[in-house]
C-alpha cells in the first residue's frame, strides 16, 4: 500500500475518495484468497473478477480445523450517520493480519435501499474496505433478489389461492404477508392490491417492504443447511383460515420453489480486503425488525478458516449486538470471544444533547472544534453499551475510530472513560493507514480473546414472551416500564397458546436511542416503551415487537444518492460512495 501522510489534517486532503480508493486496489486471484481461507477448491464457485460462491461443503470440509477466536463488533448508539463498524470490522481484521495472525471478517451483504438514499454503501470506508467495491453495492451474485423473488412468489401464490378458492380457507382480512423490492420507497407502505375485474383477482389492502426486512432474508441467514432453509421456509406463517388456524407456506405450496429460488442464495459470497484478507458476505436482514446480522454458514466456514473470525453486528449494542448474542448464537450454537464497541469522538459529542446532525449536511462547526468536555457529555451512552455487553458475559474493546475532525484530547477522554468502565481502549486509524493504523486495536482484541468470556444468553427460552421483552427493555434499554397495547397483549397470548413462547423475541424500535424515540439521547431512565404489536417470524425463528414509529419501508431523503450516481462512456460509475 502506498505510504500516507502522518498529520491528521495532511491526511483529510491528502485521501482520495472510497471509489477511487476501490478502484486503484490490486485484486488477488480469488482463488488465492479462497486458499488462504483453506477452503477446497471444487467448492470454489467464481462469479466474476475476485468474487465467488463457496458451496455448503465447505462447512464439511472445515469441520475438523481448529476453530477461530470469534470476535463480534458493535457500536454505541449511532448519529444518523452511523460510526464506522463495517470499517472498524474490516480494519480489524487487516490490523489481525499485520500482527501475523489469519483473520477473517463475515459483514451482511449491502441492501441497495441505503445505498441510493442516504447512508450510501456498506463496503468500508478509506484504507479498510471491501473490494471491488460497486459490485458488492449494487447486485453482487444477485442474492437479494433472489430473496425478493422467493418473498413476493409466496405473496402470489396467497392470492392465487384466494383468487382459486384453494382448500385452505385463507381469510383476506387475516393475510399477514406483504410483497417486496430493494428500494426505498414509500408510495408503497400502503397498496390496495387485485383492483379490476374479477379476473384480476380479489381485492385487499397491503402493503410493500423493503427487502431486507423480509422474512425470507432473517431465514436465509439463520439456516444451518440447504435442509434447515427447506423447513424454515415450510413455517413460515401467511396468515389465518377464517376458523383462525394458522396457515403456511408449505400449505400454500410454495416452500419448495423457493428454496430452489434460494439454491445459490444460501452460499456465501467470498471477496478480499485491499489488503487481501478474506471476506464473507452474506446475507442482510434488517437491523430493526430481524437480527441485524450475517450469516451463519458464512461464519461456520469463517470459524475454521483461520485464527480470528470477525463479524460485525448491526445498530448499537443495544440491538444488533443483543440479536448477535441472544438469536444468532442461540440457533447456530456457536459463542463469542471478544467483543468490540466503536465508539467515535462525534458521536459521543452526539450524546451530548449539544449538537443536531442530519443526513446530507455538514456536520455543525462548533461540533468540529475540540472541546473534551462535549465528548464528556455523552459518556453515559458509551458507558451503557459497555453494560449492555457485559450483561452477556463479553468485557468489550473500546475502538476509537478515528476521523481527520478529532483531537487527541478528545480521544484521551474516551480513553478515561473506558478505563473508568474498566474495559481495553484503543484509538484506530484503519481508514487513513489501514492494518498499520489498526495495530493498537488488533492487539487489544488479540488479549481480550484469549482471555476469554464467560457467555451467557439474557433470558432463558422458557420466559414467557412478555417477560423477555420485558428483560430487554429494562436491562439493556434503561426502560422504566412497558405498554403493551391491546392488540400487542392479544398478540403474545395467541403465540404462548400456539407454543411459541419458547422463541427469542427482537425489539423493533428506533436505532437513533437506547429508547423508543429517536430524540432521547444519552442513556435516558425514566421512560416508557410503547409496544403497539407482536409479530411472529415462525421460520426464522423469533418474535419481534413493533415499538414508537417503526417503518418497514424506508423513504428516499430530498437529496438521495441516487441522484448523484451515474456512469461515464467507458462504463465507470461515478458518484458511489
């Protein structure tokens, strides 16, 4: 890698953008990466320059191979901007690397809704990215819409069977099953569908969501196997007969198909770091209603690829982390080393209560200039998260990702902060210096991971549902009661009765607050979370409860990224970030 500017300030002017970045960087043969992963070649599946699928034998073929530290990352609750854990993840692992150890990182595949809207897209930043960088933005091998189309043909075999009058007795009203697209789009939150003559089909209120949310990706991603896929699929739930009984995709007769549609969807995608390390990407559920993390076939073939596995888990620690420990590592029954919590220096100042960010504008100039006693402020969030961790029995690293904006002061505040907490701190410079600027964090995990945890799940599976949500809401969120709504309270009896309350349940809420409203900033106590309805997700496996304002289906902003994307006469993208 080329040598780079020292100064801070050198270096904001210096660094070219993440595009150019992406584009300049020398692709190693994939099949080189897929050897140091120490997969078998014949299930090396190329799909194009430095992209492949690895088949499921991988995971067999793995089996017998000392198994990887398994590092999850994390993050205090994010600015609307978000603090860098895909980078931090990346750099992480380039950082493992120097230290001369093989590392691997396992990321959840980028949807193309935050991509063309604001956040922009989920391949790294600077010096720690993912590459080539615009096919994992846009397409990739194509797995997300291999989701949609499994998703919306269950949706039109549903209304086939209404339309036929199918055995099923399928009630209209009662139909629990939205169609989907990779894109933000908020026309389609509430859609009127089979409108015509009859022949058009039987008319009905709906709706759209976006992909991510779907059902069909938090399946994908829990599955262990082309079989366990099958089965998840089969229960996923429709909707109700009119006598009330649930009904099925498999008793739509849908199951089958799209498990065929998902054949190639459940391998996961291997591709490279800029400095060559190897990368699972696979699979994206939704960080608010579904688990918010990768897969785990991705991480069962990462876990004996190498010494380190990392991978990185959705929103604050809050939600993502909370999902990583209590329904990823439930069903696929592996457990955590060590953690990591990205913290940055605007974010903390974000806590303060001080300052407004807003995607799409500069950040304010008074939050820019250095000022300890801003970061200071905003500690108890930083201080809660690293609780919130604890409560699992993972003492995190702190990681400092560091921006060109900071001060040195301001990094030593979080530092005391940490060291207050008593966990490692760790300033990390991967996006200007890559694995060179990670050293100081690598090592700190290295220590964290072979000093091992004591793993524990928040709630046991024979809680009732109310009780977890509960437990949730009150240990992790700083919540000082819950409203469940009629129709909530309705919900979760049913699921108890039907014998689902051994599932673990996912709290849909904001991802801007440890509560329910995006406004509370800090570690808010006092409040309470309104909970307005109780979903069951029956083939992935969970329960998840609709809280405040939660969407399902982004909108585009007034100034989306989509509008800055384009592509020259030579076929080169420009304006992706």
């Amino acid at each position: 890698m080329t040598s780079q500017p020292q100064d801070l300030g050198q270096a904001r002017q210096w660094m070219p953008d993440n595009l150019t970045i992406a584009r300049d960087a020398r692709l190693w043969p994939i099949e080189e990466i897929a050897h140091r992963l120490g997969v078998p070649g014949e299930t090396v599946e190329p799909y194009g320059r430095g992209i492949a699928k690895l088949d499921l034998a991988a995971v067999d073929a793995l089996e017998g191979r000392p198994r990887a530290r398994y590092v999850v990352v994390s993050a205090i609750t994010p600015t609307p901007l978000g603090e860098g854990k895909t980078t931090t993840s990346i750099g992480l692992v380039q950082g493992l690397q120097q230290l001369g150890h093989g590392a691997t990182v396992a990321l959840r595949q980028s949807s193309m809704g935050p991509t063309l809207g604001i956040k922009g897209g989920a391949a790294g930043g600077g010096y720690s990215q993912v590459v080539p960088m615009e096919r994992i933005n846009l397409h990739l091998t194509g797995d997300i819409h291999a989701v949609s189309a499994a998703h919306n043909l269950l949706a039109a075999m549903v209304d086939n069977h209404l339309h036929h009058r199918l055995d099923t007795d399928l009630d209209p009203q009662a139909i629990g099953w939205s169609r989907v697209m990779d894109i933000n789009d908020r026309a389609l939150r509430h859609v009127v569908t089979g409108l015509g003559p009859p022949a058009d089909g039987v008319p009905r209120q709906s709706h759209f969501e976006i992909t991510a949310a779907s059902e069909v990706m938090a399946v994908l991603a829990l599955a262990t196997s082309l079989k366990d896929l099958r089965q998840r699929l089969g229960r996923i739930r429709v909707g109700y007969t009119r006598t009330g009984e649930p009904v099925t995709a498999e008793e739509i007769g849908a199951a089958g198909a799209m498990t065929v549609l998902l054949k190639e969807a459940i391998k996961p995608n291997l591709l490279q770091t800029l400095e060559h390390a190897p990368a699972l990407i696979h699979a994206g559920p939704f960080g608010n209603i579904a688990h918010g993390n990768s897969s785990i076939v991705a991480d069962r073939i990462g876990l004996h690829g190498g010494d380190y596995l990392v991978t990185e888990a959705g929103f604050g620690a809050d939600m993502g982390a909370e999902r990583f420990f209590n329904i990823k590592c439930r069903a696929s029954g592996m457990i955590p080393d060590a953690a990591v919590l990205v913290a940055t220096v605007r974010g903390l100042k974000f806590h303060s209560g001080r300052f407004a960010v807003t995607p799409g504008r500069p950040l304010p100039t008074a939050m820019l200039a250095e000022n300890p006693d801003d970061v200071r402020a905003g500690a108890a969030n930083l201080v809660k998260q690293i609780d919130n961790l604890r409560l699992h029995g993972v003492t995190p690293v702190v990681a400092i990702n560091a921006f060109p904006s900071d001060h040195a002061s301001e990094h030593a505040v979080i530092r005391d902060i940490a060291e207050a907490a008593g966990v490692r701190a760790a300033v990390s410079n991967h996006v200007r210096d890559g694995g060179i600027g990670a050293l100081e964090l690598a090592q700190a995990v290295v220590e964290a991971a072979e000093g091992g945890s004591t793993f524990r799940f928040l709630y046991p599976d024979e809680l009732p549902l109310d009780a977890k949500i509960e437990r949730i809401a009150t240990r992790l969120y700083g919540a000082a009661d819950i409203a469940f709504s009629p129709e909530a309270r309705r919900q979760i009896d049913l699921y108890q009765q039907q014998g689902q309350g051994h599932l673990p349940v996912c709290i849909a809420k904001t991802h801007l607050s440890l509560s329910s409203d995006p406004t509370l900033r800090g570690a808010p106590t006092g409040w309470t979370l309104p909970v307005r309805e109780v979903r069951l997700s029956a083939g992935a496996g969970f329960v998840y409860a609709l809280c405040g304002d939660m969407r399902t289906m982004p909108g585009l902003g007034r100034d989306p990224a989509a509008a800055h994307l384009d592509i020259d006469d030579n076929g080169e993208i420009t304006g992706l970030f």
